[in-house]
C-alpha cells in the first residue's frame, strides 16, 4: 500500500566534463543528495531516490544550481510516478 502523499522515483546519473577534480564533484552531489530526506541508495553508475516528488524536483534542482557554479556536466534523470509499491484494488 502506498502512502497517502504522492511518491516518485528518480534516478540521477551525475558526469562531471572537463573537470580538474571529478571526484570531489561527485562526492559534492552525493552530500547535496544525503541532505535531503528522501530514500536514496547510491550505486556505482547512478543513484536511485524515492519520495515526495516536490522534494525530488527541489534535489534536482538544487544539484544543478549548485554544481553549475563548479563545472560543466551532464545529468542523466530519469523520473517515474510509479512509485513500485502496491495499490489497493
């Protein structure tokens, strides 16, 4: 059963390009990610997210904003509203 608020599901796949230190790009966007109170799990190519999808698109957002003032990237997303539990029939 899924809870009353409207969830989604993301995944982020973050590519620094031309960046003198990508792994602190990538560490910076997994922080910004962690702060956020939404169920994440992070893999080796992408992270996975689940929540409030307002919250989803406020993430999204504030990843780009910030990042934007680092280095040059591109962003993979994807974004469903299926959330992957079941609904009562």
């Amino acid at each position: 059963m899924c809870p009353m608020e409207k969830i989604a599901s993301c995944e982020i796949s973050f590519i620094p390009i031309m960046s003198k230190d990508y792994i602190s790009d990538i560490k910076k966007v997994l922080e910004i990610i962690k702060s956020y109170n939404l169920e994440h799990n992070i893999g080796i190519l992408s992270t996975t997210i689940r929540g409030n999808k307002d919250d989803i698109l406020k993430l999204i957002k504030n990843i780009y904003n910030t990042m934007d003032e680092i280095c040059s990237f591109t962003m993979d997303i994807k974004i469903s509203n299926i959330c992957g539990c079941e609904k009562d029939n």
